[in-house]
C-alpha cells in the first residue's frame, strides 16, 4: 500500500507536534518527547543519523515519514 493510500492526519501549529493517525496507530505527544530527547542528545554529533532513527523506531514501533522528517528537521537536515 502507497503512502498516498494511507489516511493521514497531521496538525501543526505553535507548540503542537504533528500528530500520524493510522486507524490504531498513533504516534502519541509522550513519543515526541522521547524522540525530542533522543535528538537532542545526537544532534551535534556527526554520522548520529542512522543511531537516532534506530532508537526513534525503538519508541515508535516503526519509521512512518512523519517521523523521520521530524527528526531531520530537529537535526537541521
């Protein structure tokens, strides 16, 4: 199934994380907080990427691109 096939809903606005509603699946505010930390703590580290999506896909379940554009954008990609 394409990614255009998928329902997706995101929000965003001041202080809001975007939000990926898959039916059941849902990446909730508590995993952006940990995400925000794993970043955080990676981000001024060179060649960090690949660890920082390991441990976002540890959080999460999986990768879905919301995420990973997420955590680009926290690691100024």
């Amino acid at each position: 199934m394409s990614n255009d096939a998928v329902a997706q809903k995101e929000t965003t606005g001041a202080g809001k994380q975007p939000t990926l509603d898959m039916g059941v699946d849902t990446i909730t505010p508590e995993m952006y907080r940990k995400i925000d930390a794993i970043v955080e703590r990676y981000k001024d580290k060179p060649g960090s990427l690949i660890p920082v999506l390991q441990q976002a896909q540890e959080v999460c379940g999986y990768l879905p691109h919301i995420v990973q554009r997420y955590i680009a954008q926290g690691m100024n990609m």
